[in-house]
C-alpha cells in the first residue's frame, strides 16, 4: 500500500516536471520567434507595418551614409547594417565604405558564393531596392 502511495506521488512529480518543462519549451519558441521574425526600423512602427516589404530607393539609402546610420544595398534589398560595422571580421572600414551605397560588386567580389556571410547579411535586411 505504501509503495503504491510513493509510486504514485513519483508518477506525479515526474509527470508535472515534463508539463514544466514542455510549457517552457513552447514559451521560448514563441517568444523566439516573434523576437526574430522582423527588424524593426522605428520602434514608433507599428507591427503591421515591420512586418510588410517595404521599398527604398537609392536617393532613401544614401541618406544613411555614415558609420552611426549605415544602410547599403546588396542584390537588390537594403541593409541596415549600423550594428555589424564594429563586428565586421573583415574591420569596420569594409562596411563603412558601402554606408549610402550599392554595395552589390564589393558584397559579391568578397564573399560571392559563400553562405555565412550571406545569412548574416540576410539577418540586416530591412526592405527591397526601387530603382
């Protein structure tokens, strides 16, 4: 009888630690999620707005020529890559000399073909190029 009452109270404990478990899993994949599903440009944007494809033109993309607001464009979408200029492997120069600029030659001529660079590329992206 008494080995029933601990089985039980086991089965219990084991049971609720896997519920725990489970419901953190699934939080943290929501929440990752929706963290990474958009990059937002203004946080007075509402979401609606981050989340559709916005266009930008060249004369828009040279307004951000400087190490302190740094956008380019790559194959024809835009970049703001503000934030990987003092990460860049290569030394901040690389990027600051693309800041305003279509950058698509020096992007390709550097790391055509291989996929890291590309993802990280893909992780700054902010809209589409109009020309």
């Amino acid at each position: 009888m008494e080995s029933k009452k601990i089985k039980s109270i086991i089965s219990f404990l084991i049971i609720s630690f896997l519920v725990v478990i489970i419901i953190t899993l699934l939080a943290n994949n929501i929440s990752n999620r929706s963290a990474s599903s958009y990059k937002p440009v203004d946080k007075n944007i509402s979401i609606v707005t981050k989340i559709e494809t916005t266009s930008y033109t060249l004369a828009q993309v040279k307004a951000h020529s400087s190490a302190s607001n740094c956008w380019t464009v790559v194959k024809n979408n835009v970049y703001d890559l503000t934030a990987w200029i003092t990460q860049h492997p290569g030394g901040s120069e690389a990027i600051i000399s693309t800041c305003g600029k279509d950058a698509t030659i020096a992007f390709l001529g550097q790391h055509g073909g291989q996929q890291n660079p590309e993802n990280v590329l893909n992780s700054f992206k902010i809209g589409s190029y109009t020309k």
